[in-house]
C-alpha cells in the first residue's frame, strides 16, 4: 500500500572478459554498427580496466553511458583520486552513478565535496557517505541539496541539528524540502505537537521522506490501529508503519497469531509500545519462544510490556535469566521474582539489585552473567512472578 521495496541485483559471477564484451556488442542495435562500436568497446575496456568493473557490470552500464573520449573521464576520476577515495570506492561510485563519468567533475563533484566540508563532513566520513549514498551525486548541488539542508536548518533552529540529520539519512537530501515541508504540514494540521515532530526528524528522518500520498497512508493507518496524533506514542506508530513494507508487516502479525495472540492482543501492544513491531520476523519468532518457554512468562506479559522484543536475547535477557536462575537456586532472592521487571530494568540497576549484593556470597554469579545459553527455570516455572 504505502511502504517501498528496493531490490538490488547481486550477481557476483565472473564472466570472461571477452565474452562479455561480444556478447553485448552483438546485441546491439544501430544504423551504423561499424561506427558506434568503437565507442562501445572503449567504453567497456574503460570501465574495467580503468574503473575496475567486472565485465558484466560494464556492459549493463555501457547501456546507459558511452565514453568517446576518455580525457572527461580521466578528470573525473583523478578528482576522486585527490579527494581520497581508493579504488574500491570508485568503482562503486561508477557502478552506482555511471553518468558521472560524463561530467564535468568541478562542477558537479567538487563542488559538493567542498559544500559538505564546509558542513564539517569531510575525509572518511564523506567519503563513506557518497559510497553509501550515491543519490547524493545525482541531485543537484543548488536545486535539492542547498535548500535541504537550508530548510532543515530553519526547522531545526541549529546548524549542529541540521548536519546531524543528514549523517543519519543521507537520503534525505534527495527527496527535497518540499517532501519533508508537506508532511511536516500534515503532521501540523492533525494536532501532533511541536516536540513530538522534532522527535521525528531527529530520530527518524527518513520517515519524512516519503511522497505525501505515501505518507498520508501511512498516518491513516496510525490512526485506525488507536495512535492519536496528540499522544506521544503516535510518532513511533508512525515510524514502525513505513519502516517496512506491508507483506513483512502482515508476516509480522501471523507470527505473533501463531502462538495465541489475538487480535485485540495486537492492538493493546501496539498501543502500549508501537516500536515493538521494528523487530526482525526472526526475533519475533525466538523471543516469543524462549519467553513462553524458558523465561517461564505468560503471554499476557508481552501483551503488556512489548519492548520485550526489542531485548538482545544474547546480550540481555539470556546472562540476567542466568543470574536470577543462580540466585534462586541458592535462595538468595524469592523464587516468585519480577521476572519481567528484572528484564526491563537498566544495565546498572540490575547489576546492582542483583549482582552487587550477591557476588562475594555466590561467586558464580560473575560465570552466570556471562552465558551464552540458558536451558530455563524448570520447576520454578510455577513459582515466577508475572505482570
């Protein structure tokens, strides 16, 4: 409905060189073969060897660009060449954005390099970006990213806020000021306050995006699950609902239905704590199984405390049940413990409610805190403690 899919091919095989190039040569279509050839075959050889794009690469991307004179071409990558970037870098620039070959390399690159170290984003850091986000050398340094990055300085009140959005989502810059105006619009006339917005884009940029009809879906939605626009909870319903596309969010559901929940169930949670359904499927899955099973919980207490799912099981969840476990054993603490609240609790007051007052009595417990694996309460099931 409203959420997007990107797929990106990932074929790695290597494909003789001059097969390749004949392959794609004879395929192609022209008045005067003997003349647009040439251009083709230098194009191709530029590409890999000059570029370092693998044969088949090259000839999906000689598609697209055609180099009659490699002296343009040069420039560009000697520019690249300058600024730092190593071989690996360029040939994933060239892959992404083939067209940049073809430019004039002052203006449409060294321009933006030298705007972005004005920002403070420069070295490593910038470098890494354009790699990453190559959308960045598409748009247009004076019609997109300029007055993005102007309009987020306006909204943001500060230069620092501004720079920190666009290191979170590069992408950003190229949907445009007017993209993320119009929705901010939208959020404005529903009622969502001022600090709740500021939340969104700070935190979440990249839920602003999104082309308004995009958007508006997704805000309708929002609202027919039970998040207001005035509560503080309705920026993260908001954001869980374009983060993924509606397939995985329906396979979400059945995986949650799948071990008893209902549909009111899914409802209480998510108004509870909408950002629960970010977890992985995969996570779903095991959480809800080493929860029922191992932590001895009810269903009613995932239903209650969602962010549940979003505990690393190896980091958190898995060393604290150990450490309870342990202490239990010992009767140090009642085998009737919180076990949720254990889990919801900070890293330090855990360890000092637990771990602290114990360690000298029950050495073990430093050994407990560490494991990778826990094989459950057992018996002590009937004794936990629920919500």
């Amino acid at each position: 409905m409203f959420r997007l899919v990107s797929k990106f091919p990932n074929n790695r095989s290597m494909i003789d060189s001059t097969a390749c190039y004949v392959r794609y040569i004879g395929t192609l279509t022209s008045v005067d073969s003997a003349t647009s050839s040439k251009p083709l075959s230098v194009t191709l050889s530029y590409l890999t060897n000059t570029c370092g794009l693998s044969p088949h690469r090259a000839a999906t991307v000689s598609k697209r660009v055609l180099i009659r004179s490699t002296d343009k071409a040069d420039l560009v990558l000697q520019l690249l060449r300058a600024n730092g970037f190593t071989k690996t870098q360029i040939t994933t620039i060239i892959s992404n954005v083939p067209h940049l070959i073809l430019a004039d390399p002052k203006k449409t690159l060294q321009h933006k390099i030298a705007y972005f170290e004005s920002l403070g984003i420069a070295g490593p850091e910038l470098r890494n970006i354009m790699c990453v986000h190559t959308g960045i050398l598409k748009v247009s340094l004076k019609k997109r990213i300029l007055p993005t990055i102007d309009y987020l300085r306006v909204l943001l009140k500060t230069d620092e806020d501004a720079i920190f959005v666009f290191k979170r989502f590069p992408p950003i810059i190229a949907c445009g000021a007017e993209v993320i105006s119009s929705n901010i619009c939208t959020l404005r006339a529903l009622g969502v306050p001022e600090p709740s917005i500021r939340r969104l884009i700070v935190t979440w940029p990249r839920s602003l995006s999104f082309r308004v009809d995009i958007f508006g879906d997704a805000i309708r939605e929002a609202k027919e699950l039970g998040c207001e626009p005035t509560s503080k909870s309705f920026i993260y319903a908001l954001n869980s609902i374009v983060s993924m596309s509606k397939s995985k969010w329906e396979s979400k559901r059945k995986v949650l239905m799948s071990f008893g929940w209902s549909e009111r169930d899914f409802l209480m949670a998510f108004r509870a704590s909408p950002f629960f359904m970010t977890a992985s499927e995969k996570k779903m899955k095991q959480s809800m199984e080493f929860y029922l099973t191992k932590a001895c919980l009810q269903l009613t207490d995932l239903v209650r405390r969602p962010l549940l799912f979003k505990i690393s099981l190896e980091r958190t969840v898995i060393p604290r049940c150990s450490v309870l476990e342990v202490l239990m054993s010992k009767g140090l603490i009642n085998k009737n413990v919180d076990v949720v609240l254990a889990l919801s609790m900070t890293r330090k007051r855990f360890e000092d409610k637990f771990l602290a007052c114990f360690k000298e009595d029950c050495p073990e417990l430093i050994q407990a805190y560490y494991a990778k694996t826990f094989q459950g309460f057992g018996k002590k099931c009937l004794s936990i403690k629920s919500l």
